[in-house]
C-alpha cells in the first residue's frame, strides 16, 4: 500500500503518516480555575501552550496557584516541560519536547 511506502533521509527512515503530524503552539489566556481543563486537553493532545496569566496573577493570586499546580501536574504526568516566563507567561509543552533553559 502506498502508506507502506518510506523515504530514507541518512538512517531514519520517516513514514508518510510521521511526515504529517504537525506540533501546534497555542496561546491562551487563563482567567478562572474552569478555564484548566481546556489547556489540560491541548497538552494532553502533544500541543505547546503559552499561557498568559498576568490577569489573573492581578486578580486572584490562589486560584493562580491552582491552575498552576493543575498544569504542573498534568505536564509530569504526561513527561512534558513547563516554565514560567517572567510573571506573565507560562510555556507548558507535551512529551518529547524539552524546554531549553
């Protein structure tokens, strides 16, 4: 079948389903602990995450620490990365993908 079918590029050898999957960045901004779920399932689905949390940093500083906590879990139970970026942002990323520090 022509799915079979692979190229060979030095000694990995690349399937056309491989070839296809594509990591996707997505930016969002988190107000309220019922917003988590919804970053959960794009880490949960190998997408990157940057989350702007300066609202809610201003706002409500435990349920921060919450969604925070959520997120963390959720990206080591996964074998992912996160990172807060200055105060603002949080990059939050999928298995097999380190954050260089």
């Amino acid at each position: 079948a022509a799915s079979d079918v692979y190229k060979r590029q030095g000694e990995i050898e690349i399937l056309p389903e491989e070839e296809e999957k594509k990591i996707r960045i997505f930016v969002r901004k988190i107000n309220e602990y019922s917003e988590v779920e919804e970053v959960l399932n794009l880490l949960r689905t190998n997408n990157i995450v940057v989350l702007s949390i300066r609202d809610l940093r201003k706002k409500d500083i435990s349920e921060l620490k919450r969604i925070v906590d959520r997120v963390k879990r959720t990206v080591d139970a996964i074998g992912g990365d996160i990172i807060g970026v200055e105060e603002d942002l949080i990059i939050a990323t999928p298995s097999g993908v380190k954050i260089e520090r």
